[in-house]
C-alpha cells in the first residue's frame, strides 16, 4: 500500500529549550518581554510541545508568568469587561 509523504515537515522537527540553548538559568517574573513569547493569543500559558521548553524549564515559566499575573504586569485574559 502506497503511503503519502509527510507534507508537513514541521511535524518531525524537535525544538529545543530556549533557555538551555541560550544558557540562561535564572530569569525573573519582572520580564514581560520574555514571558510573552510563552503565552498564547489569549494569555494562556504555552504548552511544551508548542514552546518546546524542557519540563525543568517550562514549571519555572508557568511560575515566573502566575507571579507576573498577580503584581498585574500580565493579563490575566484577553478582554477586559
């Protein structure tokens, strides 16, 4: 049986971690340009398998975005009402 190749060659692509490609060990709450890039359209927090931090990593994010959220230097959503 014939089988397509796959025409989405992302698929099969592994993204490495941002901060263990770049070094970095210790990032803070405080920066919001960092933290955006791990955030959704609609402010939620980025899966793995779409930012693709390591676990190690992407725990420390979450934390780093909930803190930011609670100081108010995030959203919590989108839309205010």
């Amino acid at each position: 049986m014939y089988k397509p190749q796959n025409k989405n060659k992302k698929r099969n692509e592994v993204k490495q971690c941002y901060f263990c490609t770049n070094d970095i060990e210790v990032f803070d709450f405080k920066d919001v340009a960092l933290l955006k890039n791990f955030l959704t359209h609609q402010y939620k927090i980025a899966s793995r398998s779409r930012t693709g931090n390591c676990s190690k990593h992407q725990r420390q994010v979450a934390n780093a975005i909930k803190r930011s959220r609670i100081a108010a230097l995030l959203p919590f959503t989108q839309h205010q009402r």
